[in-house]
C-alpha cells in the first residue's frame, strides 16, 4: 500500500507530503502501528509503516524518525501545531489527518493491506 493509496481509503487530508521538493505519496507502505504512547511506538513499530494516532505534535515527528516511519495519520481531527510540519518535511515524514477515529482508521488499513498479501 502507498500513501497515497491510504489517503484515499482514509479520506485524508494532506498536512505533509513533500521532501526537498519532491512527493512522498507513492512511498510504500510496509504496515501500520496504532498508539499515543509514544514509547510504544519506539519500542514495537516497524520500519516503512504508517502510525495511527492523536499525538499531533513535533515530539511524534521526532519518534516517527527514530523508527523510519513512512507516514503518521492524525486522528479525529485533531489540530496540527505549526512546528510540526517543517520537523516532518526535514525528517521525509508524510502526515495526514482524518476526522475518524483510531479504531476505525486501524480497521480500514487492515482490511486493505490484508487484501494485498
């Protein structure tokens, strides 16, 4: 799945999506890890996957890093803080956001990349 692919099955908005000019959104996907703490994101997500969250700040940026993740899907709507755009860009971070939940945005990526194995 790309992230592109997840923007659409999740009806997202694109908070971030670039590096040095160019696009993130066909980056494969290599799965998706759901948490808000974040050092259980450190400790169990893997490399290349999305992270599904609320955690909508620059410290979630900093953690997505340190575990390679491709993608962070901010969930229910919450507001972006400004900092934590340009702290995704540096890092070649994709972030979007939906207005559904975790529970629901866990299920529907499931479902599509279970498809795809």
């Amino acid at each position: 799945m790309t992230i592109n692919e997840a923007i659409t099955i999740l009806n997202a908005e694109i908070i971030q999506g670039t590096l040095n000019g160019g696009t993130l959104d066909d980056t494969e996907l290599t799965g998706a890890y759901t948490s808000d703490l974040l050092s259980d994101v450190m400790a169990n997500a893997r490399e290349g996957g999305a992270l599904i969250t609320i955690q909508a700040h620059k410290n979630t940026v900093a953690v997505a890093s340190l575990v390679n993740i491709s993608l962070i899907v901010i969930c229910n709507f919450r507001p972006i803080p400004e900092d934590m755009i340009p702290a995704a860009r540096d890092e070649g971070i994709a972030i979007i956001r939906t207005r559904e939940n975790q529970f629901t945005v866990s299920g529907k990526l499931y479902e599509f990349l279970k498809t795809l194995r």
